[in-house]
C-alpha cells in the first residue's frame, strides 16, 4: 500500500511544472531511497526544446558501471572510421612484419565475420613475423576487482587478441574437450569430487581439473588466460598452421593498415549485450589510433580534452568497460552525452546499435512495451545499477534520460522494477 501511495503521488505531481510539484516530487524519491536504502539520481530532458524536465541528484556523482560504454561509443564513433583496423603491417623481401592494433574479432567466438586477418596470414607466402612494441596498458584495467580474473567478463587486454582472450573446456562426464587446443597441455589432472571443477591459476594459465564422480550432465567452462606476447605467438602458429616469430626493435619505415569488421558490429555487442572486453579493446585501437601506442589513457584524455569540456560535470573516467569502481559520472553529464551522440549519428542507425527494452540485449526482458519505448544502455556492479538513453512516449517525443542507483543492499531486480514503474509512467504521460 504504502509503495502505490507513492508512485499516485509520483504519477500526479510528475507533469506540474510548480515548485511545490518538484518538491513533492522531490519527497517522492527521498522516500524511494529510504524504502532501497540506496542513492539514486535521475534526471529527464527535452532534446528539441532544449529542456531539463526534472532531475532529482542530476548532478551528484555516481558508480557508472556499464555506463561508462557511452563514452566508449562515443569516442569509438568519433576516432574509428566505418571498418576496424584489424593489424598493421610492412612486406620487406621475404618476410612479413605484422603488430595488432586491438581489434577483439580476430577468431573471436560471436557472429563476427573476422577472416580478413586470419586469411591474410594464413595465405601469406612470406615468413611471419609479430611485434609487439605499442602495448602500454596493463592487462586488467585500474580499479577492477582481482577476483574476477577468472571470469570472462574480466578477460585480459592485449594488443593482438585471439578468441576473445578466453578459452572453453568441455567435460562430459569421461572426457575433458579444451580450445584452443594449446591450454591442454597445461591442465594437471586430480582427485575427483562430486561435480566437476576447473581452476586456472591467479598468475599464470596453469589450470587444476576434478573430474566428477556424479557428473549427470555435460559442464562447459569459459576462462580468461593470462596474455603475453610469448602465448599470442604459440597461439597465432597453432591456429595458423604455420610459424609465426617475434621480432624485436624492428623500424616502421613505412606500414599499411589491413581492416577486418564494421565497427558498428563491434558497437552492437558492445551496446546491446553489454561485452566488457570489446570496449576495452575499442579505447586501445582510439588510442592507436591517435598516436602509435596502445594506452586508453590516450583515448580518455583526448576525448576529455577536446569533446568533453561541455558536459556538465567533468567524468572521473578511467577504463572502456565500467569494471572499474573508480569511474565516476553524474546523470546530467550522461543525458548531454546522449545528446551529443543523438545529433550525430541518424536514429536508425544509432537505436539499432542500443538494447531495446522488450526486444534486445540486456533488457530484453524488461521495460517491455509494442511499440518499444527504451533504447539504451544498462550498468550494472554488485550493488550498483544504471540505465539511460532515450525514452520514446506515447506522444511520439523522444526524451532523454539517466537513472542511477548506487549502493543498495538488495538484490538489482528490487531496483529494477521501481525503474520500469517510474519510466513507464514517463511513457504514458509525456
């Protein structure tokens, strides 16, 4: 009862533009955070007439989480041309010299059509040589947690990425199944116990296995390994059939730039499906992209320095993903960057980039509506979670928004659903 009470008072005193509405509205909000025991911010704006229709903390900072992909989209759709640079490289005589720009597709296991690199090698008559000498990122970014390096949404940056930076291990009851096939040979095998277990090492990609004794059903792992140089050379030889060698201080008189994939099909799973390791990788090939080093701090600078002095509040910005709990924004800094990003890419191209509530990504099964009325971007951290875009009413506007809710102790879905109840009511009266 006292949740109904709220959101008629809520629902009644959204549209009046009086002080004494916004104050009530105001109360509405406090009382939402005493019921979450969290700390939320909103704020609502009118793109076309240029108008903040509410904001509630729009300009307290918050833990961003994958909503600092925004700013990645935005510097990808800035810096990156319509196609990803997928290596760069110099023919001299016989040989082959070839370094990775970032580009996460290469045999990445999603529905990338990345073979221009893979075949460009792999058809090569010359011998293959790799660099690397412009990755100046660490592995796991600044600010993640270091007990995640075992799951694939913490998967290592590298300069040359192969299969998404993870491998997969298949047991179905008798038989262990790993690809690649290289980290077979790092499996040690123990004692069995009830179901099975798969364990890589903190520092290394030397993996334990326990096999099940009452396995009833076929278990599938998917690990982040350890990246390195030395891994990506064995792992590029294997896959190609072929040696590959590194070269060290080799001069770059002169190179080309062979690309692989549409960057929008990066976006897309970046966008939609919410995949750190794309975005991290999106900020290292900006980075390269404006000098000849790997850093994302080249990117975030960048960016800060020269398209994003006129947000609101300056971002405390720190990797391509929002892994890091060192990221800091406001939700009027995320709403002006919508809108920065509305006026210049075209809607049909920049809605079908983004999760569609009811229909795509990570709210697919949320905010569900025909026709659908939230396109944007979801973030979420233990307890932490975010989602802005846009909100089309049933008027036909199109408004912008930034929910932020941070610090709760609850599980996310409580969290979720006085979302869907506040923007569906958005929906209907605007």
């Amino acid at each position: 009862m006292i949740r109904s009470f709220i959101f008629l008072l809520l629902i009644s005193t959204l549209f009046s533009c009086s002080p004494v509405s916004q104050k009530a509205l105001n109360k509405n909000f406090k009382s939402l955070e005493a019921k979450l025991h969290d700390h939320t911010g909103f704020m609502l704006y009118d793109p076309v007439e240029k108008k903040e229709l509410y904001s509630y903390q729009g300009g307290q900072y918050f833990t961003p989480a994958s909503n600092t992909k925004i700013f990645t989209l935005y510097t990808g759709l800035l810096l990156l041309g319509d196609s990803v640079p997928a290596l760069q490289y110099l023919e001299k005589g016989d040989s082959l010299i070839f370094r990775g720009t970032g580009d996460p597709s290469f045999l990445y296991p999603l529905a990338f059509d990345s073979r221009n690199a893979f075949d460009f090698l792999k058809t090569s008559n010359k011998q293959l040589f790799i660099v690397e000498d412009n990755f100046y990122a660490t592995p796991l970014g600044p600010g993640w947690a270091w007990s995640d390096y075992y799951y694939t949404y913490s998967a290592e940056r590298s300069a040359f990425p192969l299969y998404g930076n993870y491998f997969t291990a298949e047991y179905n009851g008798s038989k262990l199944n790993v690809a690649p096939r290289l980290f077979a040979y790092d499996i040690s095998v123990g004692d069995s116990t009830e179901e099975a277990e798969l364990v890589r090492d903190l520092g290394s990609n030397k993996i334990s296995f326990l096999p099940g004794r009452n396995q009833t059903k076929p278990e599938t792992w998917e690990v982040p390994f350890k990246t390195g140089v030395a891994l990506t050379t064995s792992l590029l030889s294997d896959t190609l059939g072929k040696k590959v060698t590194v070269l060290k201080n080799s001069r770059w008189d002169s190179k080309r730039t062979l690309y692989s994939v549409p960057a929008d099909s990066l976006y897309k799973v970046m966008m939609q499906e919410s995949d750190n390791f794309i975005a991290e990788q999106i900020l290292l090939m900006c980075a390269g992209i404006l000098s000849d080093s790997l850093d994302p701090e080249i990117a975030i600078v960048h960016m800060k320095e020269n398209f994003l002095k006129d947000l609101p509040d300056q971002p405390v910005w720190v990797d391509g993903s929002g892994l890091s709990r060192f990221n800091l924004f406001t939700p009027r800094s995320i709403v002006k960057l919508w809108e920065k990003i509305y006026e210049r890419v075209p809607r049909e191209r920049l809605f079908q980039l983004l999760a569609i509530g009811g229909k795509t990504g990570t709210i697919r099964n949320w905010y569900k509506n025909d026709p659908p009325y939230i396109y944007g971007k979801t973030g979420t951290l233990s307890n932490n979670h975010t989602l802005s875009g846009y909100l089309v009413a049933r008027s036909g506007k199109t408004l912008i928004f930034s929910f932020m809710s941070n610090n709760f102790p609850a599980s996310s879905i409580a969290v979720r659903n006085e979302m869907s109840t506040i923007l569906k009511s958005l929906y209907e009266h605007y």
